[in-house]
C-alpha cells in the first residue's frame, strides 16, 4: 500500500516545527538558568565585598573624633588587610579631610567631573563610578557613613576584584554583565562589544543596593538553539516515522476488514442464488 503524499509532508513537517520550537523554549530556558547561577555567584561575591566596605567605614567613624595623625597607623592597617580598597579615611563638607592616599592634606574628593556627593550626607550611602579622578581608571565604589552633619567616614573600593569575576563569569555565559551600586554608574564586564541584544534579565540584593542586568546577544541564544536541535531534530525524524509506520500498519488493517466484508457480501448473494435455483429446482420435481 502506498502511502498518500500529503499524509507523508503533514507526518514529517508538524514534529518538525514542534520540536524546533520546543528546542527553542528549552534553550532559553536553560539559558535562563545558568545566567541565574551566574547572576547569583556574582551578587553573593559583591555583597561580600560590601559587608566588608561597610565594616571598614564602621571602624573609620570610631576614629572620627581623634586627630589624623593619630588615625593614620589604623588607616594604614586596615588597608593592608584589605587590599581591595583604593582608601579609607574622613571627609568634611565634601573635602578630604584625612585619609590613606592624601594623609593630612586636605584635597576635594576624588569625584569624576560632574559628580557630587549628596548635600547633607546619608546615614549611609553608596555608589559605583565608571571611574575616579586620581585613581587608575578603573571603576570605583564609593561608601560613606554618616559621623556628624557635614562629616562622615569613607571607603573607595577597587572595582578590580568584582570586574575579574564579572568578566569570567561573562565570557563562560558569553553575555554582557552589567552591575551597579546604588543608583551609580554601570561597571560593564569586558568585552562589552556584542552583536544584536535579544533579551536581558535582572536580578537584584536583597536590600535593593546592589542590581545586576545581564544581556543575551542574539549570536548567544542562537548557538545554544543550534545545541538543543542537534537533540530534538532527530527525535522528530523518528517521531515521524513511527507516526508513519502506525498509520500504515492502520491502513492495512482497514482494508483487510474492508475486503472481509465485500468478501462476505459476495459470498451471501452467491448462496442466495443457489437456494433460489435449488427451490425452484425441487418446485419442479413434485409438480
């Protein structure tokens, strides 16, 4: 029996297209997925960090109300047992006023062109800077902690440490990770230079300090598209040929009751005949 054309394209084209758009469903969400554990290992390191900044500040306004001088052997200290941090010192009324990198010299704090501090200063407050003037141009956090009205405690921590992992963990998921500190400046991984963007998620700490985007380039989510066919093409080429075996294998089946019933239809008219013939016969003999 030959199978209908028609019947063959329907059979081999429907789980085709299912399966591709399956494979696509699948993709992005595993793409999802390991872009979450990304996002999560990055997070976790930069709220690290900031526990960290957050501590140093804290030990900085302890020493607020003692003389530089004085100060100045615990700021060395504390920098060297935490060597992410650019510096460390106090700041008044938007100015230097003690810290690791200037001593006792007042100089204005090291903002990029067009950036202020807040007026008055926080209790606490945090931003990233897509770079410091003075420093090595890289990216920088900035903390502040809250000593007196004009005056509070500060901490600048090199984006070096966050931007190594960001751009591992870029390069692994082949995706621009962006993070931000605050409502500051985004610190890019490297390279930042992708083709079309296609699709970006967003992820955030906890206390909302800390926000993280991470955009899926259309090259990206193609080639682990192209993953998941190498699986699911294959499995809609045997789906196709099982749905076309069954439906032969029906087919057969129909016919051959088809057959047995105009076989037996035959068969009926075939003794009807004969009785007929064999009564009129004996009708015959006794008349």
């Amino acid at each position: 029996m030959k199978l209908k054309l028609s019947y063959i394209i329907c059979a081999v084209l429907v789980p085709l297209v299912m399966m591709i758009t399956l494979a696509l469903l699948v993709s992005v969400l595993q793409f999802k997925q390991d872009v979450a554990l990304s996002a999560k290992t990055l997070l976790r390191f930069s709220e690290d960090v900031s526990t960290a900044s957050w501590r140093v500040t804290g030990q900085a306004v302890k020493l607020a109300d003692r003389p530089c001088a004085e100060i100045l052997s615990e700021l060395n200290r504390t920098r060297a047992f935490t060597p992410y941090i650019r510096d460390i010192g106090l700041l008044e009324k938007g100015n230097l006023l003690c810290s690791f990198v200037s001593r006792e010299q007042a100089h204005p704090f090291p903002l990029p062109p067009g950036k202020t501090l807040p007026t008055p200063l926080p209790a606490r407050w945090v931003r990233s800077f897509s770079w410091m003037a003075g420093g090595p141009g890289r990216p920088a956090v900035v903390y502040t902690q809250q000593v007196a009205a004009d005056k509070a405690a500060f901490v600048i921590v090199d984006s070096r440490y966050v931007q190594e992992l960001m751009d591992v963990l870029s390069e692994e998921r082949e995706a621009v990770f962006s993070l931000r500190f605050g409502k500051g400046d985004a610190i890019i991984s490297q390279p930042a230079q992708y083709d079309r963007i296609v699709m970006t998620q967003n992820y955030v700490t906890d206390d909302g300090k800390i926000s993280l985007t991470v955009a899926a380039p259309l090259g990206t989510l193609t080639a682990v598209w192209m993953k998941a066919l190498l699986i699911f093409i294959p499995l809609s080429f045997c789906f196709s040929f099982l749905t076309l075996v069954l439906y032969r294998h029906w087919s057969k089946m129909r016919m051959s009751m088809a057959r047995e019933i105009i076989r037996g239809m035959k068969m009926r008219s075939s003794r009807c005949i004969i009785n007929q013939y064999l009564t009129s016969t004996a009708v015959i003999v006794v008349g």
